[in-house]
C-alpha cells in the first residue's frame, strides 16, 4: 500500500528539513511505500526555495501557492497531488514524532480501520499550556456532545484516512477548521475513528507556532454550524450505531 504524507507548512525554514528527514527515515507498517507531499502556503521566510531543493532532490512531490491561503486550503491541495492508498497529515514543525507512523498506520493498513486519530493525551503530551488543554478539552467535548465522536483529543494533527473516505467528505475548509470539519462529516457518513497513543512536545509562539485564539473559537464554531446544518435540514438523522466495533480493536 501507499501512504501519501502531507506536509502543510507556511514559514518553515528553520525546521522543515529537519522534519522532512524524520518522515524519510519514520517505519511503516510491512508492505507499505512512502510518497511525501509538501505543499507551501505562500511562503515568505525562505522555506519556497528550500522547497524547490528538495523537490528537485526527488525526495518530495511540492506545490508552491502563490498566497496564503491556510492550512485547510494546503491540505486540500495536498490530498489532489496525493497518489496513495493512504493519507497522513504531518505538520512542517517538530512537536510531533513521524516514529509514531507505524502505530497510526497499522489499524487501517490490516484493514480493521478507515480513519485513524493520533491521540497526545492518550500518548505523551510535553509541554501544552494549560489554556490550550483546556481549549482542546473544550473541541474534544464539543465532538463528543455533538457527534458521539467518542474522542480524547478531536484536535490533533496526527490524522490519518483511507483515500476513498477522505475524498468522499467534499472539504471547504481553509484555515484550521480542517480538524473539526473532517471530524464532523465522518460523524456525519457513520464513520467510526479510532485513536492510537502518540507523543507529543509543544511549541509556543516564539517558535513559529501559528494557531490562535480565534482559531479555536472557528473550531468550535466549525463543529457547531455542521450539527446545526443537518438539524435544519429535511428531518434526516444519522444513525451512529452504523459504526460497530471492529475484531481487535477498541474505540475511545
């Protein structure tokens, strides 16, 4: 099988290849290949042109956008450029661990699973301020109260999908609502999601990191508007007993 690993980075420099080369050397599960997809959001720190080495190095398959257009939008194109059976979400920074890949990979790769979750607080999480733990309890909750995501952590970027449900869900998304969106329409299809343990190790600001306050409301508020969209349309409801168990594995 084929995992296509997509990399969304915008002002990377400092760390993407660095991360690149943990993607290069992180195990997969047996009989799976790597492709690595990176797509730049419109760069401006130097992380383009280091980009085009890579891409010329054939290490990578890039996509260069014009604009910033965020996250969502990178990850959107990245999963047209992608060729696998398989896509990973990896961000461009070092607070997640690609030697987790096999652990995430594995439920979905022995068939047991089409949607797996990477779950920092089931794992190893370092170093997360107390108002994002209690941002990410706010969206976990949220998931779970909406959807019966029956989650431990709905916003962690270790996602990873099997091709055919992934590019079933018809995603809008353009900044950081791509967490809550991706999990609010598998709920919606009847998609079970399971998570594994991973590690994790934050980063602040002064670091490159991105994500705001804002964001996290425009999460919650993402969660909100897709229950509210079914509960006003023609009286369909969605059956979340659809989802069984699957042999071997366990749901959170």
């Amino acid at each position: 099988m084929k995992v296509s690993i997509i990399v969304p980075v915008y002002n990377e420099f400092r760390t993407l290849s660095q991360v690149l080369d943990r993607v290069r050397r992180a195990p997969l599960p047996d009989g799976c290949v790597k492709e690595i997809v990176v797509v730049d959001d419109g760069s401006t720190d130097g992380t383009a042109r280091l980009l085009q080495t890579h891409m010329q190095a054939g290490v990578v398959v890039g996509y260069h956008s014009p604009a910033n257009s965020g996250k969502g939008a990178a990850i959107r194109i990245g999963i047209t450029l992608a060729s696998g059976d398989i896509v990973l979400i990896q961000d461009g920074d070092l607070e997640y661990d690609p030697s987790d890949y096999r652990a995430i990979l594995e439920p979905i790769v022995r068939g047991w699973e089409d949607v797996v979750y990477g779950s920092r607080f089931l794992g190893s999480c370092s170093g997360m301020p107390i108002k994002n733990r209690i941002a990410n309890w706010i969206l976990t909750a949220t998931a779970n109260l909406l959807y019966d995501a029956r989650l431990s952590d709905e916003a962690t970027a270790y996602k990873a999908f099997r091709m055919s449900v992934l590019r079933n869900l018809q995603l809008e998304c353009r900044r950081f609502e791509f967490c809550p969106e991706v999990t609010a329409k598998l709920r919606l299809q009847g998609c079970r999601i399971h998570e594994v343990p991973i590690r994790y190790n934050a980063r602040g600001i002064a670091a490159g990191k991105k994500i705001r306050a804002r964001d996290g409301f425009e999460a919650w508020w993402t969660l909100l508007r897709y229950r509210l969209t079914v509960a006003a349309s023609s009286g369909e409801t969605v059956d979340y007993s659809q989802a069984q168990e699957a042999p071997g594995v366990s749901s959170q």
